[in-house]
C-alpha cells in the first residue's frame, strides 16, 4: 500500500515526519565539511559513477543490488534509511516507475538537496527520527536498505526489532557497505576512530559512530563477501571491502 502523503508538512520537498533535531547532523555534517566530501549536485546526479573518494569502490556493490531487486517481479515498497543526499534512493526508484520508494534521514541539507535533485513520482524524502515513525511504517516495507548507514545507529538490535515490524510478510533488511567487526578487534577501531575525530576537531562524533561486532549478523544471508583476489588487484578492479547482508522476515 502506497503512503499518503497529503496531509504531511513539506518544505522543500522534503516531508516532515518527526520535528527536526539537528543534534547528529551538526556534527555528522563539520565532519562531511571537513573531509570535503558534501557534493555538488552535478556530482551527486553521476553517483555512484564519480572517480574520487570511496565512489569507485561502491559501483559494483550498487549495480549488485540493482539486479537483486530488478528480478522482482511483484511492485515494491521500500525504504532507504540514511539516504544522505538520495543518489542511492533514485536508483532504486529508477529500476521501476510501478515501485515506491521511501528516502529517510536525519540531515535536513542533504534531504533538502536529494529532493531537488531527484524528482520522480515514485520516490519521496523524509525527515524522520525511525524510532517515532511505528504508526505510519507498521507491516507497510517489503525492502528496507541501510546502504553505509548502520555504524550510525547504537543499538543493532533495537533497531533491528523495529524495522523487522516495518516489513511485510517476507519483508527483507538489506544492509550494503557498512563494516561490522570481528570481536578483538573493535577497542583498536574504536581507538582509531576518536583520535580520527579529534585530528579533524569533531570529537563529538566519536559517540555517534558506532563499530558493530559481526556476531550481530551471524544468523543473516550474505550475498556478497569481499575476497582479496590479486589478478583483479593487478588489474586494479575495485570492489567494495564489505560484505552484503540480507535478513528475511518469516
Ligand atoms: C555515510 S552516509 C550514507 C548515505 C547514502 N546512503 C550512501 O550510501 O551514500 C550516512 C547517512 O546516514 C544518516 N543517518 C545517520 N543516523 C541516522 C538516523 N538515526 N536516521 C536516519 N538517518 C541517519 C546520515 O545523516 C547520513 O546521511
């Protein structure tokens, strides 16, 4: 069933479930600022074609997903969480006009750019904070995607609970280029990943970046796990160092 979106307050295309908190995305977005990775709208219409950054590495994983779900046959509903600037959500929304699909996050100037950017009938933004959405999104996904976005969320679990009652009968969670870390080796990430937020001067980041240990997607379907090959490497394939998973509602 397709989401009405009649009666909800919009500004700038961009729909506003929940009031907007600019707690994480202050500090989400210093961090994009100063890693000079927030894009021009030129540059987020070629994703994830673009020569710079980590953009080569996600070409394959993306076009890997893009023929996961063009083999469906049924119409799909599906939600993006954490679109950031919607490259991603349009793709998805461009595989078919029969689908909807739902972009949502939490940083209003990428929403903001993603909906001015990418206006299809098909495809909606919203702000929303997940955890105050149940109402509207119970039993209403057949996919939810988290592509490069779950290290942002502190509870795997909680999260997982919720977004498995989002689903329809047979529903599925995909989660697409995200690391997850094998247990002994998460205190040196987590190490790394604070002096990496004070040498860029967002310390408060660190809370806000979460190292998930592997066991936490020991019982989902991998469709996709990165091997060292070294004729691709000679050849200088690249591919994305993290692995595809899938979680089936039964
Ligand atoms: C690294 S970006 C990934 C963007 C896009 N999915 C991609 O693959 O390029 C992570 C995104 O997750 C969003 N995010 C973080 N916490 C979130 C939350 N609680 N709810 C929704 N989005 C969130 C961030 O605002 C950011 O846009």
């Amino acid at each position: 069933m397709r989401l009405d979106f009649s009666r909800i307050t919009q500004q700038q295309n961009v729909y506003y479930l929940t009031p907007e908190d600019a707690g994480f995305s202050q500090y989400y977005l210093a961090v994009r600022e100063k890693e000079q990775r927030i894009l021009t709208d030129p540059e987020v219409r070629k994703l994830p074609y673009l020569e710079r950054d980590e953009w080569p590495y996600r070409i394959k994983s993306t076009e890997r997903f893009l023929s996961y779900i063009s083999k469906k046959t049924e119409t799909l509903h599906m939600l993006t969480i954490g679109c950031g600037n919607g490259w991603f959500s349009n793709k998805i929304a461009e595989v078919s006009s029969k689908n909807e699909v739902i972009g949502l996050d939490v940083n209003r100037d990428e929403l903001e750019q993603a909906a001015r950017i990418f206006k299809t009938k098909n495809l909606h933004f919203v702000y929303a904070d997940i955890f105050n959405v149940s109402d509207m999104f119970e039993a209403k996904f057949d996919i939810i995607t988290l592509n490069g976005a779950i290290q942002y969320f502190k509870d795997f679990k909680e999260l997982m609970t919720l977004l498995t009652s989002f689903l329809t009968p047979n529903g599925e969670i995909h989660i697409i280029d995200s690391p997850f870390y094998a247990t002994d080796e998460i205190p040196a990430a987590k190490q790394r990943t604070q002096e990496y937020y004070e040498s860029i001067g967002v310390p408060e980041m660190t809370k806000n970046y979460v190292h998930h240990d592997k066991k936490l997607v020991a019982d989902f379907d991998i469709l996709y796990t990165y091997k060292r090959n070294i004729i691709h490497k000679i050849l200088g394939k690249k591919e994305s160092p993290f692995s595809w998973y899938r979680f089936i509602k039964k």
